[in-house]
C-alpha cells in the first residue's frame, strides 16, 4: 500500500502546531496503525528528521495510552477499536490520513500526538478508590450481589482511561469517564461507605481541571473503545444530586458527620 498522511507536528506546548504531509510506500494491510507510524519513524530517522512523538504502552487495546484522532474520529473509523487495534487494511490504497491529537483545553499538547492526561490521574486521586477497611476477608458468598449489579460494575469498570469520550465530545467533557470510575465502585457493597463523598469530591475535581458540561450529544459513547453507555452519567448526576441536596456535606466536598 502506498499511502499519504496529514499529521499534526508540534515541538511542545509553546509552539504554533503545523500539519505535516509525508508519503508513505510498502505499508502492509496486515499491519497496525501503530506499526506504521513506527514505519514511518523508521523512514524519518534514516532521513535525519525528528521522528513523530505519540504515545503506546500495552499495543493489545488494553492501556489506552495510544491517543490519536484519526480522519476527525477518535481511534479511527472502527468501532469499539483503539487505535492499535486499528489495522490498515480498513483503509484504501492510496488512501489520505489525517492523525491529529486529543483536542481538549484539559489535555494539553505536549509534543505533536502526545497530550498530558493527568487531569484524569487527578480525577482519580480526588475519589476513585475504596479506603474503608473491610476487616477479615470474607467468605466468597458472605456478602451477595445480584449478577446483574456485578455485570452493571463490570462495564463500568472496562474504562481504560484513553480520554476518546473527551475528544469526541463537541464541548470536551469528562462525564462518562468520571461517571465509569464513579459507578463502578458505587454499584457495589464495598463502594457504599464513601459513595457520596466520591461523587462530589471527583466531580469537583473534573469541574476544576476545565472540562466542558455534558450536552447528551452521546457522541462520547459511540467513541468509546468500551462501548460504555452514558447511561452511567444519569447515574453519577442522580447520585450527585443526593449528595449535595439530600445528604448534608461539608464545604470540602466530604460527608458531613450525622
């Protein structure tokens, strides 16, 4: 296959940003996308020129760490696919890509496809965790949950982090992320102690690291590589709602003591 590519090029967070066009021969439809952005790297080095910056860790679409919109979509054109699941056979010879980063005011660039997440890290460290101590381990069965609240927290808990549903989003929200880290530990009993302090406490922090609000245009959800519904997002809003409006809770976003 032979191939052009239209790539975004950006030596850090200071510069303008350009799109870069590079011609590309001898791709192969049995390799990934990321196997051949490292052929072209490949090209790069040889000819001297500083090789394209992106990110990928797992390559088994597990990390979420291989942040790219490609052709204006998130991951590319495949459905529930990360980018280096994507193989190149889903595109025509002769074919013109666009690869561009995440597009988000907090994700900011920092060199050319690389954008820094840990607005998501810091999401996390306001709430998604479980501090209470349980005592003893329990017995397998001591403690039952109904298979379908067990399924309901398993979906939320395949999010991988990989921040399409905020480059997806037309007003760069955080919603289904932060709803997926928020329900998957609320759905279930050891979740239950601190679940409304969670649900305020990680929405804050999402509001302070300057994503946008949720308009429900769903596009979060047709971009997500998980195929997490937004259904998660009802619930995180009626559990925030409870918290701040029912339940009594400090200024500092913990529960109030009865």
């Amino acid at each position: 296959m032979k191939i052009t590519l239209q790539i975004w090029r950006q030596r850090n967070a200071d510069d303008a940003g350009r799109m870069v066009r590079y011609e590309l021969d001898g791709v192969s439809p049995d390799m990934s996308f990321l196997e051949m952005m490292d052929l072209l790297n490949e090209q790069l080095n040889t000819k001297g020129e500083a090789p394209v910056a992106f990110d990928s860790d797992c390559r088994e679409g597990v990390c979420g760490t291989c942040s790219m919109v490609i052709d204006g979509r998130p991951h590319g054109p495949a459905r529930a696919t990360t980018t280096c699941q994507l193989y190149m056979r889903q595109f025509a010879d002769g074919a013109t890509i666009t690869i561009e980063p995440w597009r988000a005011k907090a994700f900011p660039v920092v060199r050319d496809l690389v954008v820094d997440r840990s607005s998501f890290d810091r999401i996390m460290q306001a709430g998604g965790y479980v501090t209470v101590h349980a005592g003893p381990k329990p017995d397998p069965n001591a403690m039952p949950i109904e298979p379908e609240v067990a399924e309901l927290s398993l979906d939320a808990a395949t999010c991988i982090g990989c921040g399409a549903c905020v480059a997806a989003c037309p007003n760069g929200a955080a919603m289904l992320y932060t709803a997926a880290k928020v329900s998957h530990l609320g759905l279930l009993p050891q979740g239950q102690p601190e679940r409304y302090p969670r649900v305020v406490n990680m929405v804050r922090q999402m509001e302070a690291e300057g994503f946008g609000s949720c308009r429900n245009y769903a596009e979060c959800e047709a971009a997500c590589p998980k195929q997490i519904s937004i259904g998660f997002i009802s619930r995180m809003n009626r559990d925030y709602v409870r918290a701040t409006l029912v339940e009594p809770v400090d200024p500092r976003g913990t529960m109030a003591p009865q």
